[in-house]
C-alpha cells in the first residue's frame, strides 16, 4: 500500500470511528473544520494552501498529508507547492525542514501517482 493509500484508509477509518460516538463538541468540530475550507472570500485552494503553511509551522505531519492531498487534487502545480514551503519555512524556521522533507515525498508520490494514471 502506498503511503498515499496508507494515510487515506487510516484517515478514513478514525474518523468514522470518532464521528460513531454521539459526541456533539467533536461533531460540531469536524463539521467546523469542513465549513472552514468552503468558498468565501477566498477561494478553497487558497484556503487549502493556508492550512498547509499553518500545518508546517505547526508541525504536524498528518495535516500536512491531508492539506498535500487536497491541493494536489485541486490542480495546485509543484512550483506552488514549493512556494508554500518556503513561506512555511521562513515562519515556522528550521524546525520545519524535516516536515519539508516528508512533505516533498509525500507530494512526489501524488505527482508519480498521476504519471502513472496517465499512461
């Protein structure tokens, strides 16, 4: 299973784990977090890119996977991609060059998935 494949399935599986609770604040949350990264004054890719800036400076690898592979599926280009690390870095400073680093092998298997796709 590729690590795309992988970081999806699990995804998936928690959460519907998580969300079979009848807990209202973590409902409310995850349904806070999908109204977040709809349409409004800026558009969903830019909110998208966003996230993903936050998620380096945060550090937290799981959100990078998420926002990489919802960008990747909104058509955003490495050069952009690349862009975001850089502002990622320069805010969040050296400590997110590990998380650049599984970020880069994370996007490269998106971008090889689709090569692959269109063969």
């Amino acid at each position: 299973m590729s690590k795309i494949e992988e970081f999806n399935t699990y995804r998936q599986k928690m959460n519907e784990r998580i969300l079979s609770q009848d807990n209202k604040v973590l409902k409310r949350f995850f349904s806070l977090d999908n109204q977040t990264y709809t349409e409004g004054a800026l558009d969903v890719k830019t909110k998208e890119l966003l996230g993903l800036v936050a998620s380096m400076v945060l550090r937290c690898d799981d959100c990078i996977s998420y926002h990489l592979g919802t960008a990747h599926e909104l058509g955003t280009t490495t050069e952009e991609i690349f862009e975001v690390f850089s502002i990622a870095n320069l805010v969040g400073g050296s400590i997110c060059i590990p998380h650049t680093r599984r970020a880069v092998e994370f996007w490269d298997e998106l971008s090889d998935s689709d090569a692959k796709h269109q063969k």
